[in-house]
C-alpha cells in the first residue's frame, strides 16, 4: 500500500532504512551492488500499526510485577510518561513482531480521568528502549465513562460519577490555560507546576488528547469538552460510534475502534460490534482498528480488521485501518503506514492477503533489516493470525 495503490510485478527499494523507491518493477530503479529479493507471488505489506495498546506496560504473563497501566493514587497524572514504563522484552512485544505488528502507540490505561503520555515504539530492534522510539510523547490519554467512576468511588473522591468526571477534566484543562496565560506574562512569582507543564502541548494543541470513550453519550461529552477547550483529539474504543456517525462525520473526529473482540464486561460494552468501524469508515470517518493489547493478544490485529471486513466493512478500509489510517491517527504516519518513498523500510512478506484467516506471515523486515524470528517464541512452525 502506497501513493500508487496495489501494484502487481512491483518494486521495492530500501537504502539506509528508508524506502527509496516502490513502484513498478525497473531495472534502472536497482542500485549497484545492492541484494536482491525475489519474493515471487508473494504479497508485500506495511508493517501493520496498533495506534491503542499498553504493550511492554501492561506485561504478558508477569501479573502484579509487570502491571504498571495506570498511576490510580490521583484522577490526573498528565505527568507520568508512557516511556518510563515500557518493557522492551515484553513477550507483547515479541507477539507483535511474529504477527508483522512492526510499530505500536502505547502507554497508560484509563483508570483515571487524565492518566499521562502515550509514545509510538518499534516492537523490536534494540532491549534499550530509546532506540525503539518513533516518536514521543504522542498523545496525552484522557478517559470518560465507567473507568474513572469506578476507581475512584471506591476510594470515596471525586471522580465518583461521570458528572464528576467531565467536572476534573475540565477543572484540569481550565488551570493549564490559566497556567499558561501566567506564564506567558512572565509574571514575578510565577512557578512552575509539574504537572500543568505536561498539559501545555494539549491545550496549544501540539499534542493529541486520545480520550476513551464507549458509550454514545460519553462519546458526546469527550467531544464536547474537546471543543470548549479546542483540543486536537480523537476518540478511543468509541463502542457505540455507529450510533451517532453523523455527529461523528459533522465534528470531523478521528476515531481508534476496538477491541470488539471481548465479551460484554461492563455496561458500555452492551452493543458492541463489528459492524462500528465499517459503518464509520463509510461515512468518510479516519478510522484505525485496535487490539487494546494485552484486552486483546496484539497478533490478532490483522484478525480483527477480517472480521470487520465480514461485517460490512470494504478489504481497502479495514487494510488501511490497521496501516496508515492507525499511524496517522498515531501522529507517526510521516514514518510509517505505508509503503512510500522516504518513510521507514518496514514492510511484511505475507503467503497471501494479511487480512486472510489462513495467511501466513513469512518474513518481517524493520527499517530495512529481516528480523529473526527463529530466536522468537513459537517461531517454529507456521502460525495463523
């Protein structure tokens, strides 16, 4: 997938990490000395992109010790960065790489109103986080609906209602600005706050408010405080977004959808269905596809968007919703998402569509490089995702 669509007999460079040329086969296109890959019939890919998880935060298989998703000692931690808690051998990781899940936004949960900073990593390369770094931070994760309420009307505090909730957010969005307004004045006792610094690229708008949001009415209220305070946002889970597509459409949101993969938990999970991101997607939505990993083994991306397509949703929308519609939506669609000239050389070697149920992932390339999936858990054999 590129500027030029599919492409049959089709051309793939990369030189230093970055895609130099991808378009139709030409042998003028091939530098000297360079190794050559003849993958026949096979179908080329972008590495696939899950713009919703907690991969390496919320760790596989680690229990208590390997469970850092949400700071829930106060509702607003805008403070607190994904990064310092991510986990590069997280066995999520090592999942996501076997599935040519090849970069992931990830970082806390929604147990409080503001929980703090997402970052876009590579799933694999380096154990030192740094170098695994798309970009961060990418988004600020706030949260709306049952989450909040329930965390915090167990410790007896606001947050204990929804009302509560729009109440702490805004409370928090009103004194970064005020914050702001004061230190642009250059005033003589200004000092600075910790926290509210985190919040000043939200409120300028130069970082993204990533608000989860099941319900319709939630959905509503996230919209409408967005728009109060002219946030750039987008709408995380939005479980019952079919409901209010026109609203939607009208408000021009970005939505990330999912995981619809789950049975019906809590209340706001009640109409959830597969039918959402087709619907949204019709109505000209920028949608992306989500595992919410670990809710969902981040592998079954690719299965997930298939059983989008089997309700209603086109093979083109469900591709891109878990390609360059999630790295957009992400903020790293500058560097990944799709195969095109200058971005990240990370692309997939598929047996077949990537949304086919008895495709096979055959080869992961990252920036140019295969990677090993022999030395990675369960590589052994053929695996469907």
């Amino acid at each position: 997938m590129g500027k030029n669509g599919e492409i049959s007999d089709g051309l793939l460079v990369v030189k230093d990490g970055k895609i130099d040329y991808v378009g139709p086969y030409s042998s003028e296109k091939l530098p000297d000395g360079i190794e050559v890959n003849n993958f026949d019939d096979k179908t080329i890919t972008p590495g696939l992109v899950d713009s919703h998880t907690h991969v390496g935060i919320h760790e596989e298989g680690e229990g208590w010790e390997g469970q850092d998703t949400n700071e829930m000692t106060d509702p607003v931690t805008p403070q607190v960065k994904g990064i310092d808690g991510i986990n590069p051998a997280d066995l999520g990781l090592q999942d996501a790489v076997m599935a040519g899940v090849t970069t992931v936004n990830t970082g806390p949960g929604s147990g409080n109103v503001i929980g703090g900073q997402f970052a876009a990593i590579k799933t694999t390369g380096s154990i030192i986080l740094d170098d695994l770094v798309v970009r961060e931070p990418t988004a600020m994760k706030m949260a709306t609906g049952e989450n909040p309420k329930r965390v915090y009307s167990e410790k007896e505090q606001i947050p204990s209602t929804r009302l509560g909730t729009a109440a702490t957010l805004r409370k928090a969005l009103f004194e970064a600005e005020d914050y702001l307004r004061r230190k642009e004045k250059e005033e003589e006792d200004f000092q600075k706050d910790f926290k509210l610094e985190a919040l000043l690229p939200v409120i300028k708008g130069e970082l993204k408010a990533k608000i989860h949001a099941h319900r319709a009415d939630d959905i509503v209220t996230a919209i409408r405080i967005a728009r109060e305070f002219n946030l750039n946002y987008s709408i995380d889970h939005c479980t019952e977004g079919h409901k209010i597509v026109d609203f939607l459409a009208e408000k021009n949101a970005e939505v990330v959808v999912g995981p619809s993969m789950t049975p019906r938990s809590k209340r706001e999970l009640v109409e959830r269905t597969f039918r959402t991101p087709g619907v949204l997607a019709e109505a000209g939505i920028k949608v992306a596809i989500t595992t919410d990993s670990p809710v969902i083994p981040i592998q079954y991306l690719p299965l997930l968007a298939g059983f989008a397509v089997r309700e209603g949703m086109t093979k083109q929308q469900a591709l891109r919703a878990i390609t360059i519609d999630s790295a957009e939506i992400a903020g790293v669609g500058d560097r990944v998402g799709s195969l095109e000239e200058g971005k990240d050389g990370d692309f997939l070697v598929v047996d077949g569509p990537i949304l086919g149920i008895d495709s096979h992932v055959e080869r992961v390339f990252v920036e140019g490089e295969e990677v090993d999936r022999s030395a990675l858990p369960e590589s052994g054999s053929k695996r469907t995702y």
